[in-house]
C-alpha cells in the first residue's frame, strides 16, 4: 500500500513524499496514523539545519536508528490504530490504539513490542504528548527535587509546562517560572507555579535547583545566576550547534554549583535498576490527564500542510504552543 511520509530535504525545506510500505512481518502491525506531535526544540533544530550532519538520530529508537543527514524522515510522536496483523501476533491488538515512537507518516509497519497500547477512550490529542511528559518525567527523576526546596523553571513551552505541573505535587517552598511570554508565564500560574517571571525580572539568586528548558544557549548564564551555594542546575535543552560564552567564573566556582545534561533516552544510571522505560512511560500517561495536557495543543495542521507549519514555528513562535499534524 502507498504512504505519505514527511522528509525534511534540506534547511527551511519540508516536503510530504508518497512511499510503497510493504506488509508486516511476524511480529508486526500495520497501524494508520490519527495525529502526530511536532517537537518545538527537536525538530526546530532539523528545519533550521542546525544539526551536524553523521549525528545519530536516536540509538534507543528502531525508527530512528540512522545518522543525521538531508533528506531525512523524523519525528517521534504517533497515535494510530492497528488495521493489519503480521503472523502470530494476537487479534487483540487489531483496531487498538497506540502511540509510537516514528517519523511523520500515514501508515507504518513496527513490531508490536515497540508500540505502547493506550488506555480504552484516551483521546489521541493528548496520548500523542507521550514523549514530551515522558521527557519531563525523566527531568525530575534526574533533578530530584526535594521537600521544601525553591525551584527554578526557565522556559514554559510544552517540556516546561509539563514539567511546572509535575513539580507542582512536590511539598516544595517556592516554585517560580521564567518565559518571555505572557500567555505562556499565566498557563504556568493555572499549572502551579508559585510565581511567573519575565526574563527582564530577576527571580531572585538563592534557588536549589534550576531546570533551564528555554532552549536559548544563552540562558545557562541565569541559570548559574540564579541557583544558590550547591544549588544544581538541570539541563534539559538542546541547543544543536549553537554556542555561547558560559560564565564558570567566580559565582560558579566558589559556589560549587553543579551541572548536570537531562535527555531523555536514557534513564539515569542511579535509577536504572528500578526504573523501565515501560515504567517511565506510565508515569507519564498518567501525568498527561492530570496536567490536561490536550489544552496545550495551538495548532492543528494536514501532513500535506507541514511546510506551513514549521514556518510557523521558526518564524511566530510566540504564536504556537504544541502543532500537531492530522491524517484524516
């Protein structure tokens, strides 16, 4: 059967190519896609061209298992149904819903051990945020936050949203977020934050913990302004090939401050014994509902539509939230 697939060609040049995609093997499943989540750093970063070329994609996923080079197939966030059964998988899975980590595409074959059975009636808009909570799970499984602290969040996109709601349960003393916009500083607010900052407002040099989740290179510098003696400061941005100055001066050295990358596709070694990325996956679905994570959705836009959709996101993103691509 024919499919339609997404393919960034080159920087600032998106188009949607139709492919052949041959039956599934034991083991495997046809699924056709209802909606998939476009990544606002990610994916920026692809469109943009400021991913070196021979990068692995991402070792952990089966669909992304290649180096970086245009043209290239990505994304990592599908909901879909099962139409068509390989040999030996049981008749449960046909007309299921489930989430994959897969490119942009209509239909795709994938062995059903890659594939995450949603919950009866989850609506596809908000299981489609699958990775985005699974990533803010991760940032707090790496972060740990502790009772009473003052915690620091910069940037509330979607990662930084989720993550605000998350750090709302903890018992901590203080919770501030920091974003140059003022609709997304408010959801932040409706999400739990104690208080909600422009950049231009210093929250103040004494937290225990800071997640920089801007995606600016450039805020690492308040981050380590902002976090107090010993304090740790999480990364979970990644800035592509953009670099800047970090200031590891004074403030940094005498302060003993710690730095540490958060990413997602690995689970963090102290935790590995315990922690399964099926157990991962289900804090995160359960998080997602309570975050109301389907009200973070901006966009909706056809695959066939995507080129308008990541102009809009590199040109207006003070106008987007979460995209979401549709296929029916």
């Amino acid at each position: 059967m024919k499919a339609r697939a997404l393919f960034f060609e080159a920087p600032h040049r998106v188009t949607v190519r139709e492919e052949t995609l041959g039956a599934p093997r034991e083991g495997e499943v046809r699924v056709e896609s209802l909606v998939s989540a476009i990544s606002a750093g990610t994916e920026l970063l692809f469109y943009r061209g400021q991913i070196p070329e021979g990068v692995a994609l991402d070792e952990t996923i089966g669909a992304l298992g290649e180096t970086f080079q245009y043209p290239v197939a990505y994304g990592y966030a599908i909901v879909g149904e099962v139409i068509e059964l390989g040999d030996g998988v049981a008749e449960h899975w046909l007309g299921r819903r489930v989430f994959a980590f897969q490119p942009h595409r209509s239909h795709f074959v994938a062995p059903v051990d890659e594939l995450v059975p949603l919950p009866e009636g989850a609506p596809a808009e908000r299981s489609v945020l699958l990775p985005t909570a699974e990533t803010a799970v991760n940032l707090l499984l790496d972060a740990e936050p502790l009772v009473g602290e003052r915690v620091l969040v910069l940037g509330q996109g979607v990662v930084g949203l989720l993550t605000t709601a998350l750090l709302s349960r903890f018992p901590l003393s203080e919770l501030v977020t920091v974003d140059p916009l003022e609709w997304r500083r408010e959801r932040s607010l409706r999400l739990g934050a104690h208080r909600a900052l422009g950049p231009d407002v210093s929250p103040g040099t004494d937290f225990d913990l800071t997640l920089e989740l801007s995606g600016a290179p450039e805020a690492i510098n308040a981050a380590v302004g902002a976090t107090g003696f010993e304090g740790r400061i999480v990364v979970g941005s990644w800035y592509g090939d953009e670099r800047v100055p970090v200031d590891l001066g004074t403030r940094f050295h005498r302060g003993r401050l710690k730095i540490l990358s958060s990413q997602v596709s690995h689970i963090g070694s102290a935790r590995r014994a315990r922690w399964t990325k099926t157990r991962r996956l289900d804090v995160a679905l359960e998080s997602l509902e309570r975050a109301h994570a389907a009200e973070l959705v901006s966009h909706r836009f056809p695959l066939e539509r995507a080129s308008e959709a990541y102009r809009l996101l590199a040109e207006s993103p003070g106008e987007c939230l979460q995209i979401l691509l549709t296929y029916t």
